[in-house]
C-alpha cells in the first residue's frame, strides 16, 4: 500500500493537541499587508458555514479578511472565485455532510479552474479529517483549522502562485488575534467573541483539540468592540465562549470575571446582551446576582446539562451532579423571575442504563425546560468516550429520544403559553423564511414571534400582544 509523505505540510496531531501547558497567552492585532489588499480584485467569494454560533463569528472574520483584500461576496456558488466550507466537528453526520457537499463540488472545480477550494473550521483540526481531504479530495486547494484564520490572505497567495496545496493546521494551545475585519451576518445583532478554547475535556466532546485552551480577551477589548457595535446602531450583542463562565480564570495580572464583565456591560447604552454557552460547573452565585439585575441583560439562559444520571454525567466527565445542577436551576428562578432555560441532553451515552434515561426525564420535568437539543450519543475520534463500551443498539436510543423529544416539545409548549395575552417586546430581525407576509424576531426570552407589519420595523423593538401560542413560536398582534 503506498505511503503518503505529510512532511510538507503542518499537520494536526490529537495528542498535541491535548496538551496544556499554561504559557501565556499572547495577544497580536492583525495587519493586512499591502501586497494582499489587490489579490482579490474582480474575484468573488462564497463562504458556506456549519455548527455553531463559533462558526457563525469565525466565518464573518473571513469574510471581514476577504473584503479587504478586494473579494465581493456572491450568493451564486458558481460566480465564485474562492469557495471556503467552515466546518462542525461535534457529530459525525455534520462530517458527512461536508464531505459529501465536497462530492458535489468537483464539478464546478472541473468547469472553473480559477476556484480554489478551502476546507477551514473544526473539521481540519482532526487528523484523520487531514488526511481524508489530501488523500480523497485532490482538488481541495486550501485547509486550515481554527488557530489560523489570520493567515487567510497568504495562504490565498500561496495557493494562487504556487503549484501545490496548501496545508496548515496548528496543533496548538492557541493565542488571540485582536483587530480582525469582519463582516457582520445582522445589522441589527452581533456575535461579540470573549474567549476561545475549552480545558473542561468532557469525555465525548472534540471541542477541546479543535479549538485549544481557555483564553479569555482582555476586557478593555471587548468593551472597546462592544461600543463600536453600539455606535452602528446594534441592538443586541451575543458573548461568545466555549465555556463563558471561565472566562477571566487565565488572567495573572488582573482579577476579572465573567460577573465582572457582565457588570461592566450592564451599564452599557445597548439594548440587550446574551451570552452563550455556559458550563454549570462554572456558574457561580456572582454572575446569577448580575443577572438579577436585569436591565440589558435578557432573561434567558442555555445552561447545558447532558444527562439527569450522576453516573452518567461522572463517564462524561462534566464535574457536577444532578442535584448541583437542580441547585443552579433553582437559583436562577429565585434571582431571575420567569427566565427561561434552555439546554442539551445526550441519549445513549455509552453504558446509559434505562434508569440512567428515566433519571434524565425526571430532570427535565424537574427543571422545567424551555427548550433543548437533543441527540443520540456520536463517538468522536480520538475522544475517550470513542473507546468506551457501548451495548446500547441504535434502535433503543431511537425510542429514548423520541420519549425524550415527547416531553422536552411539552415543556416547549408550556414556556410559550406563559405568554398568551401578553405584551412582549420583539427585536425585529426580518421577513419570516416561511411566510414572506410575516416579520419575524426575537422576546427577551429568547421566544420566535411572528406578526404582520412593515417593513420599516426591521431592526427596531416592538410590542407585540401574544394571541396564539404554538410549540416552536408565538403569534401576535402589533400593539402601539
């Protein structure tokens, strides 16, 4: 069987990137050399982007990157001169889903020989995702991972000027880029990046190769980032984190938080922050009584807890119980009336007995959740849980789900019937996708509404009476 030679490129390594080693963070500020800034004149990009709300910021960097080296962006994948796939490493079946969208992309690489083909995000941070590309997909031109997207204009150099692909994954503990253009995905609500990386190493997750250590951005940075959204006229701001709880943990000159930071923007003139996503491990009664004090800072919070088993939540690694977990809960609807919680639940973790799920229903009707996302267990390469026993056929963890998915819709329904007959506020996002008559937006409790009114109201917070709740949104009525 041949050999292929990697020795050229920088290739991901799982056990390096396991590694913490507690060196400092270094901070840098991109700058866009001017040999880059004409690279991209009459060219065209079309960024396709998978996961999560990470991606979502990662890929308005790119694009922030590749309009300032002349690119315009194209809703036609076939205009396209650079086509980039960020990608999801959480599941297996996201994996999929790129490399089949990478089948189907061969033909526009045959028709249009000025395409280069990029595969970024988490999936290049996976070693044998590496080598799937270089030895599978020839014609992928470009791929790097989540630690490098800075380097974005020359590796679009390399890849034009030289005849070889390029291939640079870092296998790393990670740093901070500040200063990165972007390109916002709303007007009206922004993605506001605090920190990166996760140390938590929860058994089945991939996040903590993909996406390096906890590193948190100075303060002064995101309150400085914040305020320019403020001065564009953004309503809404989302803090980004892996895990936000543990951000300001890796400072060793200042003593700063989370609660800290949520405190500061509290005083902001901004109409509403959010912030996702947040471990319960690291929720502490500080940041619960900053968002006691409402004003700007929604009533709404997506608090993941995976399993209602002690036993199954020690094989994932997630360091709290059940009842820590219900002692948060409890907590958050004494200092915050009414909020609304949302969280994720895995089925059919390896070695989840049926008493280990039922204990997992009874949290859900414990906690009375709004909301959550619900999967069946996917092993992930080079994870511990990947290696774990599982006896559990796929059929019984199909039947566990749609049990759980059953109880998890009612509560769907019981948190949006609260609102029958009252007034909300909705931050107007746009037209609905499915009905074109209808605008769309938000409640502070992070509930879909739909009403009929003009357009001139996108961007701008209404009242809206509630005359109908439904399981996955509100209808209502424009009140003046």
């Amino acid at each position: 069987m041949e050999t292929k030679d990697y020795s050229k490129y920088f290739m991901p390594n799982m056990q390096d990137a396991r590694k913490r080693i507690n060196r400092y963070t270094n901070v840098y500020k991109f700058t866009l050399d001017e040999e880059y800034k004409k690279l991209g004149q009459n060219r065209f990009y079309y960024i396709k982007t998978y996961g999560c709300q990470g991606n979502n910021a990662d890929s308005e960097k790119i694009a922030g990157i590749l309009e300032a080296m002349g690119y315009q962006e194209t809703a036609e994948i076939e205009k396209a001169n650079v086509l980039l796939l960020n990608t999801c490493a959480i599941r297996e079946n996201a994996e999929m889903r790129v490399f089949g969208e990478l089948g189907r992309l061969k033909g526009l690489k045959v028709k249009n020989k000025d395409l280069l083909i990029g595969v970024c995000g988490c999936m290049p941070q996976e070693e044998n995702v590496v080598k799937t590309l270089y030895e599978k997909f020839p014609y992928v031109d470009l791929v790097f991972g989540t630690h490098n997207i800075h380097k974005l204009p020359q590796y679009l150099r390399d890849a034009y000027f030289s005849q070889d692909r390029v291939i640079e994954v870092y296998s790393q503990e990670g740093d901070i880029v500040e200063e990165i253009p972007m390109k916002r995905e709303h007007q009206v609500k922004a993605w506001v990046n605090i920190m990166y990386g996760c140390d938590e190493f929860c058994t089945y997750c991939i996040v903590p190769y993909t996406r390096g250590k906890e590193r948190s951005r100075r303060p002064e940075d995101i309150i400085s980032e914040v305020k320019e959204l403020i001065d564009l006229g953004y309503q809404e701001v989302t803090l980004l984190g892996q895990n936000v709880n543990a951000y300001g943990k890796d400072f060793v000159d200042i003593e700063y938080t989370f609660a800290d930071l949520l405190a500061d923007l509290n005083k902001l003139p901004i109409s509403r922050i959010r912030f996702t996503t947040s471990h319960p491990r690291d929720l502490d009664d500080r940041t619960i009584e900053v968002m006691s004090r409402g004003g700007n800072i929604m009533p709404h919070l997506h608090l993941p807890v995976q399993s209602g088993s002690n036993t199954v939540l020690k094989r994932m690694n997630r360091k709290y119980t059940k009842e820590e977990y219900v002692e948060k809960v409890k907590k958050l609807k004494q200092a915050v009336p009414g909020i609304s919680i949302t969280t994720d639940i895995i089925v059919g973790f390896p070695g989840e007995t049926n008493e280990d799920f039922e204990k997992t229903l009874e949290l859900v009707k414990e906690c009375e959740f709004e909301g959550a996302f619900t999967f069946i267990f996917s092993p992930r390469e080079g994870t511990p849980a990947s290696r774990y026993e599982d006896s559990t056929p796929m059929e019984e963890k199909k039947k566990r789900l749609y049990r759980l998915n059953e109880i998890v819709n009612e509560g769907y329904l019981k948190g949006n019937k609260r609102f029958e007959g009252e007034v909300v506020e909705v931050l107007v996002e746009g037209k609905s996708d499915k009905n074109p008559n209808l605008l769309t937006g938000y409640t502070p409790h992070n509930k879909l509404v739909n009403f009929i009114g003009d357009e001139f109201l996108i961007g701008k917070i209404v009242k809206v009476k509630i005359d109908k709740a439904f399981t996955w949104h509100l209808r209502g009525k424009i009140v003046s």
